[in-house]
C-alpha cells in the first residue's frame, strides 16, 4: 500500500490580498468592536467630563456723522467716524483699559481668581485667553464697512455676556472721557492763547497810549517854549523900539528948539511967518515928502517923549504878544491828555481784538454734551448662547469611534500577518511498500530509513 500528501503553496512574500484581510478583520470582529467601543467610551468620558466653554462676540462700527457733528463744528477737535472707531478699538485692545474694567467688576471674575495668585496674575490668565478682538482683513475687498469684531470664549459658571457688554460700554466711556479731557486741554489752551493776545493788544495800547501823552506833551513844551521865545523876542523889539523912538524926539526937539518951532508946523507956514510976522491966513498943503519930526513942535515932541520915558510895558503896542499870551493859556492844559487819562474802560479802545473776543466768548458758551456723544455703532451685541462651543461632544464620540475602529482593525491584521508568517513544511511525500522500510521525505530530499 502506497499513500501521498502534499502541503498546500505558501503565497510569494510581498503580496497582500485585500480580500483575505477582510476575512481575518471579519475573524477578528469582536476584537474590532471592543477596540472602537473602548475608544467610544473613553471619548465619551472624555466629552461629558471636560468643561465647557461658550462664546460671545460682538461688532462694533462706525458711528453715523451726525452723532459727532456736535464735537466737530467746536472747530477746535475733529474726529471722523473712522478715527472715532480706531479710538474705541485702541482702547479695547489697551491693557490698561481691560486692567481697569477688571478691578472695576471683580465680581464677574470670581472664577479667575485663584488661592496664591494675585488680582494682575489672574487678569493675565484671563486676558491671555479670553478676549480677542479682530478687524476686516484689508486685502479682502468683501468687507463693505470698517468693522470690530470681539470674541470672548469663557467656562462655565461665568457671566460671558456681561462682561463683553460691560467691557464694551467701559471701554467706550472711557475714550469719552478721555475725550471730553482732551477738549477740556485744548479749549484752556486755546482761552490762554486768546487772553495772551488779548493782554498782547492791552499792553500794546498801554505804550501807544504813553507815547501818545508823551508826544503831545513834548509837542506842547516845545510850542511853549516856541512861544515864550517869541514872546521875549518880541518885547526886546518893542523896548528897543521905544529907546530908539526917544532918541528920535529928543534929537527932534533939540532942532524944533533951535528954529523956534513951539507948536506944529509945516516947511512952507514957517517959511511963511519968516517973511510975515503974522497972518492969519489958512493954507493947506500938499506933498508927497515925509515931514521931518521936528516940524511937530517942541511941546508936542516933549509930551511924546515923556509918555514914552514914563511907559512901563510895550505888550499892548503889539497884536502878537496877545496871540502869543492866548496860545500859552491854551498851553497850560492839554484837553487830549485828560481825555486820555480819564478813560475808565480801556479795553473798549484796544485794536483788532474784536474776533478774539468773539471766540473768547464763544469758547466759553461752548457748550457739548458729552454724555451723549455716540462714538461708535454696537451692531451686535452679546448674547447669551444656546450650546456650548467646546467639547463638541457628537463629534468627539465620532471621532473615539472611528479611531477605535481603525486601531482594532490594526490590531487584527497585525495579529493576522503574525500567524501567516510561522515557518511550515514545504512538502511531505510518503511512500509505503509493504514489507520495504518507512521511507521520510525531508526538504533535503535525501530518505534516511526510519
């Protein structure tokens, strides 16, 4: 009797037959289902017991014109809607703003707060991770208007939607007040310019005014001495005159004393009563000659003479001297002077300080409501949200579910590629003869008897 068995061929090495996983997945189900249940639940565990966190955004944009037109018709501050945006964007991102709003509101922050940290170490963690604020981005050309966008993520047990709002008003309160402090500075600064100019004009009125007395007195103390010259002038001519006119009668009466001539005469009457002792005839006569003084008579002449020896002031033979003795009346106060120094209210004659005055004034009366400046539009405000952001719990079981599945779906073909490469015999051939020896077949191809 003869038998023979032959093993079956093992696949080259290198090939993978799909199929043939798939079966030995399919074997190994259960480990499959234990691996993704596992994952499942792990995941699971992992998504109900993490924390979850929410969050709350809010836009702001640009306030309309009218809301700032007040602040720029001052025409002492301007602030587009634009720049009024960047202004409460600044202040939102500022440290020093959320540092504030923090230590202003630590009631909404309670759950930052932690044993052996301080209250700036707690606002750190807080707004290392919890507020953030973004613009359009400027290469997009989708973006219709300026906008800013906050976003704030917070746990469980926090007042998210407070704090945004809170935050947002308070940080718009404080750029108005800042404001409101800026246009405070500039309207004192501006007032101090003006009373500068004004107290310019005011002494500039004062030294033209000093001149102006200075000048009109030296004008009247030069027009008197003028005067007073003159007038000295004068009354030497006068006293000259009169010293003179003496000699002239004196010199006349020596010669009306010498030719007889008592009373007045004339060159033909004395020649007349030369000839005629006396007559008692009546002559006129005409020439066109001066007759010479002494033709007046000694009497006459001699009376003159005395009135003038005996005349103590000539100023009345003179029209000037009572011209020169009225202007020096006049001289001795001077009206425009007085006028000047009268003025009570001088400010009403300083030069070109009417428009300073006005603005002064209108400076003044400047009246803006701050409180109601609108520097910027909340287009959307925080709203408190319907589901938490994080853990997405659906989507974490999902993802634990097909990761179990893919590691145990490993697991399995590893197992499987363990088991298929264990070294077998390539062939067996038996061969027995009755009453010969057990022949084996080895792989060396050699039969030993047995």
């Amino acid at each position: 009797m003869s038998s023979s068995f032959r093993a079956p061929p093992i696949p080259s090495s290198g090939e993978i037959d799909l199929v043939v996983l798939f079966q030995a997945i399919w074997k190994q189900k259960k480990l499959v289902m234990a691996a993704t249940a596992g994952a499942g639940l792990i995941a699971a565990i992992y998504a109900f017991l993490t924390p979850p966190q929410y969050e709350v955004s809010s836009v702001l944009r640009p306030a309309a014109i009218n809301e700032l037109d007040a602040l720029n018709r001052s025409e002492i501050y301007a602030l587009p809607p634009g720049d009024a945006l960047v202004r409460v964007g600044a202040s939102l991102e500022s440290y020093d703003t959320r540092l504030g709003f923090f230590r202003s509101n630590q009631k909404l922050f309670k759950a930052f707060e932690q044993p052996g940290r301080t209250l700036e170490q707690s606002f750190e963690e807080f707004n290392r991770n919890s507020i953030e604020l973004s613009l359009p981005d400027p290469k997009k050309a989708n973006s219709l208007s300026a906008y800013i966008k906050l976003e704030m993520s917070y746990p469980k047990g926090v007042d998210g939607v407070a704090i945004l709002n809170g935050f947002i008003d308070y940080a718009i309160a404080t750029e108005r007040e800042q404001i409101a402090a800026d246009l405070d500075v500039i309207v004192k600064n501006r007032l101090n310019e003006l009373k500068g100019k004004i107290d310019a004009a005011r002494s500039s009125y004062e030294v033209d005014k000093e001149a102006r007395i200075a000048s009109l007195r030296e004008t009247d103390s030069l027009r008197r001495a003028q005067l007073q010259d003159e007038l000295k002038a004068l009354r030497a001519q006068l006293k000259t005159g009169r010293t003179d006119r003496v000699a002239q009668l004196n010199e006349a009466i020596g010669i009306a004393k010498s030719l007889g001539i008592r009373k007045p005469s004339t060159p033909s009457a004395l020649g007349e009563s030369d000839r005629n002792g006396s007559s008692s005839v009546m002559r006129t006569e005409i020439n066109n000659q001066q007759i010479p003084l002494y033709f007046m008579g000694v009497e006459a002449l001699e009376a003159e003479r005395n009135a003038l020896m005996q005349r103590k002031s000539d100023d009345f033979t003179e029209g000037r001297i009572a011209q020169i003795a009225r202007e020096l009346q006049l001289l001795q106060s001077n009206r425009e002077i007085e006028v000047l120094n009268r003025r009570e209210n001088e400010d009403l004659f300083l030069a070109g300080v009417q428009p300073v005055r006005a603005e002064v004034a209108r400076l003044r009366n400047l009246s803006i409501d701050m409180s109601r400046l609108k520097l910027v539009t909340i287009d959307k405000q925080a709203l408190e949200p319907l589901r938490p952001v994080k853990p997405q719990k659906a989507l974490i079981i999902l993802l634990g579910l097909v990761l179990g599945g893919f590691v145990g779906a490993f697991i399995a073909v590893v197992r499987h590629l363990v088991k298929t490469r264990q070294p077998q015999p390539q062939s067996v051939m038996l061969s027995v003869q009755p009453g010969s020896p057990t022949m084996v077949g080895s792989d060396t191809g050699l039969n030993r008897p047995q």
